[in-house]
C-alpha cells in the first residue's frame, strides 16, 4: 500500500497561520495532511504538480444559503470554482430543516422571495427529511464540499406553529417545544442558531418572515439553548441593520452573546444599512464592540469586500426597488408586460415615482426597507438602439444632470424609448466605497467575505469573493500580505465558527487546498448559464488563475471543472476535529 493517497508536489505553501509561505510538498493519508516538506512522489496514489504555484488551505464561506441547492447539486457551484471547500448554510433564519411536510411549500416560496431563488430549481431540493438530524443524515457520502449549517429560526417557528409562526408571538409551550428542537438540532452537529428581525425580509405572502414575529425574549430562550450544547456561534441580521445599530440593538446583542456564550455574528455594522460598508458611525460601532468585549462578548460582522455588480432589466423586473412602493408595483418582478408600459406611461404613476427613490420605505411594518441603488451607481449597460450609444457606461445622475432631468424620468424614458430593453447595471464601486472597506476590514471584528451563494439566482450572489479578495485587496491594494489574507479567508473563520482541523495546511488537518497562482488570479467570466433543474437560469461566476480545489485530500475542480465522480464533502460541526 502507498504511504500517501495523495501527495502535492513542489509548491509554495501559505500554511494560514499568517507564517511567511515557503517551499514544501504535501502528503495526504485518509483525508488528513501526514506531512509538509519532503514527499517521494512514488509513495503516493495520485501526484499533482504544483511547481510554480501556490498551495492554500481551503477557504471557509462563513454567509451561504446552499442547504436547498446541495440537496441536489453537490458541489456548492460557483463557490468551489474559488477554493472554497467548506460552506456555512441555514443563515438569516432560513434552514430547509427542519420541516414539516404541510410546511414545505411555505418554506421553498420563503426562500424564493427573500434569497431570489428560482421556484422551479426549489422544486428539484428532496424532501427525505424532517427534523434537523435527519437533513444532517441525508447529505452524509452526498457532498462535494464540505457542509456545515445553522438552525434557522423561521423553520423552526413554522415547524412547531405551522400557520400561526407568521402571525403572532408564540406562547410558552410554543417557545418550549421550539427550544426541544434547537437542542436537538445542536446534539446532532448544528453550527448555532440563525435568526432576523431584519425589516427588509418578507415572505413569499409579502408578510415578515416568521422569526419577525418573535419576541426578545423567544429569542433570548432559543440563542441560550444554542449555548450549551458544542459551541458555534449565532447568526442575526438585526432590526437596525437598516439605519445603524440603535440602543435598543445594543443592548439585546449584549444580552445574547452574554447567554450564549457564543460569537454574534452581523451584517452591516457601521454602515446606513446592511448593503453598506463600515463608514457612518463606524467609530462609534467600534468602540460599543471595544466595551462589550472587554465584558467577555464577541460581535462581529460579515464584510462585502468586493463592490455589487448587478445588472437588471425593467422588462423582467428586478427586486432592487422592493423597498420603494411606487417602483416596485411598476418594475419589480411577476408584473405583465402590458401593465408594467401602461404604469410608466401613466402621468401620475410616473409623478409618484419622480423622487421616491430618494424617499425609499424606511417603516418595516409597510414593508421591505431594502435601500435602492443610488442613481451615482447606476449605470447604463447595453442599449438597443443606436442614438442610445451616448449613454453606455454612464450614470444615471450624470446623463440627468445634462439633459437637466430629474434621473427617475431619464432610466425611464430611456427604458420606454428602447420598449424596455435597455439593460442598466448597479456597481457601487467609488473611491469612498474603497476607502471604507480598506478601514473596516482591518478590524479584528471584521470577517472578510459575503457570499450569500446559493442565492439571488437572477443577480451576483457574490460568489466569487475570495477571488475578488486576492486580486484587489492582496495584490493591487497590497492592502494585506499574502500570507495574512489567506489566513483572513481560513484560519480566522475556522476559529470562529469553532470548526476544528480546518483551515490551515498543518500536519493532522483536514486536507482541504486549492491551489493558486497569485499573479493571475482574477475574476474570468460571469455570465447567465441555464444549468439548473428545469433549465432555470443563474449567474455563474468562474475565475483564472486557480487550478485546484481539494477537499479532504480529494480533488474535486481541476482547472475550473467539477470532477463529479468525487464526493469526498462531510458534514461539519462545531467542536469536532
């Protein structure tokens, strides 16, 4: 028998211990690293020669909502494509277990409004499961990457209150029964409790998702049962997560991490809503996590560290503008063709829509307050016609400032003139939006990278992260040594979520890798590929300059294609090497 079943031959290693990288070989043996140094190749299986480039350990995607996707494509696509070898689902509340069968179309119509899946993909995710261990079972031998997952909140409350978990506060029994499950949930390998009282979060009813009708305290009962099982952490998208962190916040986070026990984990700290970055307030969001630190509570927040990049059409629709009535009656998504012209083209519709984007929804019990795009980010992308041409690749406030129109009627009629084939796209990169994110990432409470893959099929779901992180961040920006930014994207999540024997490349590991070249690496492509059940469409984001992707000593992408014969992916849990 070989020594080795897989050895990595002449590579630069960046450990993720934020130690200078050097040159070594890696021996792999039963899924773990059994050496780093010298490897005769002839001891081993399988030989990848990795002269000439770099070797990492795998990259810990601590924000995803693939649990539904990885019931029937293993691999966490496009997320694999960048070296991510482990995958944090169930976030924000939303988990696929547990469930009731009398509940399930409930959930996969919540997960199609509020993360932008498509229905017909949802209708592929089987249902061979209930409660929280048996999902947990059923991906066992199935995975391509490795998997680990919170208990939502949303599921849990509709699984023991069916109906009534979307209308009011439960009661104690409820609360009781609910708490039951959370631990079972937790025995069985859970990664902590996931929770939102986040206001821009509907169901596919339009009405707040079921944790939104939770008290404090049902929250307080279910993040403290998460406590005191295997450790993890809470995941919780908070009420001002739109408008900044209130006291009110404050001090329930406080409360939670206190209870727990457990690391908090945000979105959106410091900035005027969730979809921001570290800017307004973040000095006074800073020193608030200073003082509840030193109080032996951690709070962190999940950083964007790459810009939106989003393109959308007025003749699909597009959910950009769910969080201002007047525009999303006209131009979000499910509206006829014939009754989306006749709106634009209504006077008093349009007189309506003028300058609500300035004044979005900002009342969470009148729906979502998901903030639109600026018109300084919204460019014009593709246009139809010819005397169009002009416009391509400029703002939307720049084209209005010199045709001396408000910018609502230029998207508008420009949308109009071209029978609404014009296609717009939202990027908001600027030279602010680099100078926050510069500053914020570099806070120990920052966790680098939002992926939210899995979701927001009809948009960037923000997959390609990583990627985004080594080419800008690393070596344009030089913003962090290579050593310490692998080290941000592996070893620093890996602590956090308490998932031991992961991310670094040390002898005992699991052998989790990808195997990159830092000079090149870059965002290649991402386009609308129709690959999903029933030929739904979706954004696949693929990059260049990575060759491999190894999980648990198995390679599972060789120069950007899935090897589908290899399911070495295992479900993680906290505290378990």
């Amino acid at each position: 028998m070989s020594t080795y079943d897989l050895a990595i031959m002449g590579g630069i290693v960046v450990d993720g211990t934020g130690l200078a990288r050097r040159r070594g070989d890696i021996g792999v043996k039963d899924g773990r690293i059994a050496r780093v140094g010298f490897v005769d190749p002839s001891d081993a299986e399988q030989v990848i020669d990795a002269d000439g480039l770099h070797v990492a350990p795998g990259i810990v995607d601590a924000h995803t909502h693939y649990d539904p996707q990885l019931t029937f494509e293993p691999y966490a696509t496009s997320s694999c494509y960048h070296g991510v070898t482990t995958v944090l689902a169930g976030n924000c509340g939303f988990s696929v277990a547990p469930n009731r069968p009398d509940q399930r179309d409930f959930l996969a119509r919540m997960f199609a409004k509020v993360e932008g899946m498509s229905p017909v993909a949802l209708s592929a995710v089987q249902w061979d499961f209930e409660s929280f261990p048996e999902f947990l079972a059923s991906r066992r031998q199935k995975l391509g990457v490795n998997m680990a997952c919170y208990v939502g909140h949303s599921a849990v409350r509709r699984t023991v209150m069916g109906e009534a978990g979307s209308e009011r506060e439960a009661n104690d029994d409820e609360v009781e029964h609910m708490r039951r499950i959370v631990a079972q949930a937790m025995e069985a390998g859970a990664a902590g409790f996931s929770s939102s009282h986040g206001p821009t979060q509907l169901d596919g009813d339009d009405r707040p998702v079921p944790s939104r009708f939770a008290s404090m305290a049902e929250l307080e009962v279910l993040c403290a049962e998460a406590g005191r099982h295997n450790g993890g952490s809470i995941s919780y998208l908070h009420r001002s997560a739109i408008g900044g962190l209130d006291q009110p916040d404050k001090d329930l986070l406080l409360r939670l991490g206190t209870i727990s026990r457990l690391p908090i984990i945000l979105q959106g700290l410091g900035g005027r809503s969730k979809v921001d970055v570290p800017g307004a307030e973040w000095e006074q969001v800073s020193q608030w996590i200073e003082e509840v630190g030193r109080q032996g509570v951690g709070i962190f927040s999940l950083l964007r560290n790459h810009p939106f990049d989003r393109d959308f059409r007025i003749e699909s629709g597009t959910n950009l503008y769910e969080g201002v009535p007047s525009w999303h009656k006209a131009v979000g998504p499910g509206v006829s063709r014939d009754d989306r012209l006749a709106l634009l083209r209504d006077s008093a519709a349009r007189d309506e829509m003028r300058h609500a984007v300035e004044h979005p929804n900002t009342d969470g019990a009148k729906g979502s307050t998901l903030p639109p795009p600026r018109w300084s980010v919204v460019e014009v992308d593709e246009v139809a016609k010819a005397h169009n041409e002009k416009f391509v690749r400029r703002t939307i406030a720049d084209i209005a400032t010199e045709l001396g129109k408000e910018p609502a009627d230029v998207l508008l009629d420009l949308a109009l003139d071209e029978d609404l084939h014009t296609v717009f796209r939202y990027v908001n990169k600027s030279r602010a939006w680099e100078e926050a994110v510069a500053h914020g990432q570099s806070h120990p409470a920052m966790i680098i990278g939002v992926s939210d893959g899995g979701a927001h099929l009809d948009r960037d779901d923000g997959s390609d992260w990583s990627t985004a992180f080594l080419a800008f961040w690393v070596r344009d920006r030089k913003l962090w040594s290579l050593e310490e930014g692998i080290r941000q994207m592996t070893q620093v999540p890996a602590a956090l979520l308490g998932f031991e024997g992961r991310g670094m490349l040390l002898p005992g590991y699991w052998a989790d890798a990808f195997i990159f070249d830092p000079d090149t690496i870059e965002l290649e492509s991402k386009k609308q590929v129709h690959d999903f059940p029933g030929g739904e469409a979706r954004y696949s984001a693929r990059p260049r300059g990575i060759s491999w992707t190894i999980v648990n000593g198995v390679p599972i992408v060789r120069d950007g294609e899935v090897l589908s014969k290899n399911l070495p992916g295992q479900v993680v849990r906290p505290g378990v090497a």
